[in-house]
C-alpha cells in the first residue's frame, strides 16, 4: 500500500513539474497580441482571466485596461486614470507622463502602481473591477521609475530602480506608507539603464526579472534570483534571458525585445507579456513600442523565454485549447459613445467637444502639435495595423482649420485637413519634423465640406480628397528614430481654430492585425 501512495505521489509530482510547453496543443500565435502604441506591458492573471496594462505617457484618459481569456484577443475594457484628479499632466509630453504601469490582485483587490513623470512620480491605485472606477492616487515615498508590487504573506513589497538599482521596501498597501528601509537588491548585469523589476516566486526562490540596455536595439531581460526577498540575488549565468540583439535575431522585422512581465496562466503554463517594435522602411518604426507573447519553460531553475530562440509575428506554441484567429478591425465610429480607445493629449478643453446624433463638433482654442501647444482639440486612437485605412467627413462651419491629423510627438505630425478663409476653401497636408516645417495645398475646393482620407502602408502614407489622390508622404518622418518620444502614431479629428463637425470616422484594416 505505502508503494502505490509513494508512485501516486511521484506521478502526481512529475505531472506537477512537467514542462507545460509540451503539453495541450499545438496552435499559431499571432504577435503583437495587442498592436500599435501600447508600450511597456504588465499582466496579472486571476483565475482565467487576463489583465494587461500599459504606458500612456502624456496621453488622457492613462493606462488602458486588456482583457483576454485566450492570451491571443484582448479587449480594451477601460482606463485606470480617467479623471484628471487621478492624473495630473502639467506640461508633459511624449518623454514625460505616465511610464511602466503594474498590475497585480491581491485578496480580491486589483492594484496599479506607475510612475508620473514629471508630475509627483509614483503612486498606486486601486479597484475591485479592473474595467473601474480606480481610486484616487495613494503617492509613494520611494522613487525611481517603473515600480511593481510583490505580495506575500500579509505584507505588501514595493520595487523600483532609484539610482539605477533595483531597490525593495515593504509598504502599506492602504496608506502607501513605507513601513522598512529600501534595500539595494541588484544593479543588473551592467546595461545602461537597469528597469522594469518585477518580483515573483517558484519553487522556492524569488526571481528579480528587469531590463537593460535601454528600450531601443540594445534592450534585454536579465534575472537574478535569491532563496530571500532581501537578497542577497544571484545573476542567472546565462543572461540574458531574452533579447533580439543577437545573432539569430538581426534579421528579424521585431526589434527592442525588452520590458517584460512573468505570469502563469490556468492550465499551468507559464508566458511572459513584453515589449518590442517593428520596423518599416528600413530601421524605422513608426507604430511604436507594442505588446508581445512568447512562452516561458524552466530550465535548470531559471526561466526560458520561447526555447532560447527569437520570436516571430507568426509563430508555433501549445496553448491548452486553439483561440479564436484575431480578425483585421473594421469600424464606423458614429460618435454617439465616446469609447475607452479614444485619448486626449493631456487633458481636454470639455466645451470644445460636442457628440451629438452621430457628429461629433469640435472647436478650436489655437492649440496645435507643437511644442506649447499643450491642450489641442483632437480626438485620437491608436493606428494599430501598418496597413490600414482611415477618414471622416468634416465640414468647416465656420473660418478655420479642422481635419485629420496622424500624430507621433510634438516635434513630429502631420495634418490633413480643410482651411476654411470666407468663401475659400483648400486642403492642405501640413509636416512637422523638428524646426522643418512643410505644408502643401490645393485648391480651392468646392466648399468647406470634403471626404478626408488617408490609406496607411508599412512606410508611406497617401492622403486622398473627395476620393481623389491628394499625396503621398513617408512614414518614417513620424518614426520614434526621426521624430523621437516614447509613443507611437495616432490618429483621428482634430480642430484648430473655427468650428467643426465631423460625420464619422472610418477606421478599416488591410493586414490582419489585433
């Protein structure tokens, strides 16, 4: 009898311990599981649901909310901030705001906690539905960028790199009170920048997963671990665990792998959300830093990410069931609700925004997208297919300037729109990059009404009026590499002076993307 307990505990321990990655079944991955401007992602799983958030920077409302329940289709459910008493934006801009939120659940608690950079730094929030309403901002003493939450046994610990070390102090999760002295835990393997500490436990040792290198080729994920949350934390010998800045992986169209985030899904598995880009054009990228998938095994006590090889935009792994193939977006927005995907840079001027029967009125208040230009009117959502359509029908209801504007950062846009001086009406194309300043027009138009267009491909743009041909810009003008800043293009409405209306926005892709 104590034979058969002892095999049924060895089986049942072996089953325990075997390497998730070979079990289930065998299923295409589509990446970038969540496509276009969602940078520095973090995932907390809770039964079998799945919560990623990500950084917004100068961007309101902040930090989108994804759920999924197949890791392959994510759903924007909210945004944590979405009251400016929860996040102020005083003179941010896109290398400023909101970097490297976390998310985690505790007893039935969903905690955020980021950095606003140039505005207070870290502060967490927190809600018993990640969909919202989040609290106010509980402000934390320890600084440092990217902080991240561990729990474990009652206590609440706080990590984030002051000084570029990966530092620990234990707080109240209520007050935000430090209750212990920082503790210096690690400083990386020496890459610039030592970011992004994560916490967790297996097996009876604590990972300290972080990045280095900085979030551009160089960027890689290293891990040190400890049998103590206070260290001392030993390097994994073979770091680091994952980068594209490689060999094997110079080829490839995905670049900047870094910024990672450990979980284990349901079934057992374990995966890791992070961040890469990729490039159009030759080495630009435009769409910016978006969210990544790969598979995680443990080897020799330390995590693998994806076998030790690159990850691809299509790629084989073993999921415990197939997920539904995302679908490329087609969409009519008609206005009549104002979804969770729509942002603001920095806050909006309210009375200059009006939906009403499927228009959506804007009005001008002279801010355009360059620098100082820190409240203009415009209504944005992420491009997130490099191949993709785009347009509205605007109409000037009075002398101004209203249309659709495809923005990176205040040093890089451009705007498409109708200028509208007494009975005169052009379109015009309007580049910003830095001090160059371009604009084209033609015209006159026939009126202050016109269909405006643009069809989005991997390194150009063409801007079509009326349905016919307008011109043809390159993408890599609004790349992060040209125009710098953190953030990725977005697009939609805008009115710079005057008053607007616009009947719609059409937002179709062309290449398969979520």
């Amino acid at each position: 009898m104590k034979k058969i307990v002892f095999l049924l505990a060895a089986v049942a321990a072996l089953a325990a311990c075997r390497d998730t990655a070979t079990s289930g079944v065998e299923v295409t991955l589509q990446n970038p599981i969540i496509s276009g401007f969602s940078p520095d992602p973090s995932v907390v799983a809770v039964g079998g649901d799945y919560y990623i958030v990500n950084s917004t920077f100068h961007y309101f409302p902040g930090v989108p909310v994804y759920h999924s329940r197949d890791l392959q289709n994510w759903e924007q459910i909210g945004n944590v901030l979405d009251r400016p008493s929860q996040l102020p934006l005083v003179e941010s801009n896109a290398s400023l705001g909101i970097y490297a939120p976390t998310i985690r659940y505790n007893d039935g608690t969903f905690y955020m906690i980021t950095t606003n950079v140039g505005n207070r730094g870290n502060f967490m929030v927190t809600a018993t539905d990640p969909a919202g309403p989040w609290s106010e901002p509980i402000w934390l003493e320890q600084q440092g960028i990217d902080p991240s939450l561990y729990f474990e046994d009652g206590k609440c610990y706080m990590v984030s790199n002051p000084d570029a070390t990966i530092t620990l102090c234990e707080i109240d999760p209520v007050t935000g009170a430090t209750l212990s002295p920082g503790k210096a835990l690690w400083r990386g393997t020496g890459g610039r920048f030592p970011e992004g500490p994560h916490i967790y436990k297996h097996d009876g040792w604590y990972y300290l997963l972080i990045s280095e290198g900085g979030t551009e080729l160089a960027h890689k994920l290293t891990v040190a671990r400890s049998r103590h949350i206070y260290g001392p934390y030993e390097a994994n010998p073979d770091n680091p665990i994952f980068t594209h800045c490689s060999l094997a992986a110079q080829e490839s169209n995905i670049q900047g792998t870094g910024h990672g985030d450990l979980f284990q899904a349901a079934d057992g598995s374990w995966w890791i959300v992070f961040l890469a880009y990729r490039r159009y054009g030759g080495d630009f990228h435009h769409l910016g830093r978006e969210t990544f998938l790969a598979p995680v095994s443990w080897e020799k006590g330390w995590p693998m990410v994806n076998g030790g090889q690159p990850v691809a935009e299509k790629m084989t792994v073993r999921m415990s069931e197939v997920p539904k193939t995302p679908q490329p977006a087609s969409v009519h927005y008609d206005f009549s609700v104002i979804g969770p995907e729509w942002m603001h840079i920095q806050h909006p001027v309210t009375e200059n925004y009006s939906a009403k029967g499927g228009v959506l009125t804007l009005t001008g208040n002279s801010d355009g997208f360059d620098w100082g230009g820190w409240h203009p009117t415009a209504l944005l959502r992420r491009q997130k297919a490099a191949e993709c359509r785009f347009g509205t029908d605007v109409t000037l209801l009075e002398n101004g300037e209203a249309g659709l504007t495809i923005y990176q950062t205040h040093n890089g846009h451009m705007e498409f729109f109708v200028r509208r001086e007494g009975k005169r009406c052009q379109a015009v194309l309007r580049i910003r990059l830095h001090s160059i300043l371009h604009e084209q027009s033609v015209g006159p138009i026939p009126s202050p009404s016109a269909r405006l267009d643009v069809l989005a491909f991997g390194d150009h743009y063409e801007f079509l009026v009326n349905g016919q041909p307008f011109g043809t810009t390159d993408s890599k003008l609004l790349s992060t590499e040209m125009a710098g800043g953190f953030t990725g293009v977005t697009i939609g409405p805008y009115c710079r002076s005057g008053k607007a209306s616009f009947k719609g926005f059409d937002y179709e892709e062309t290449v398969c993307q979520n």
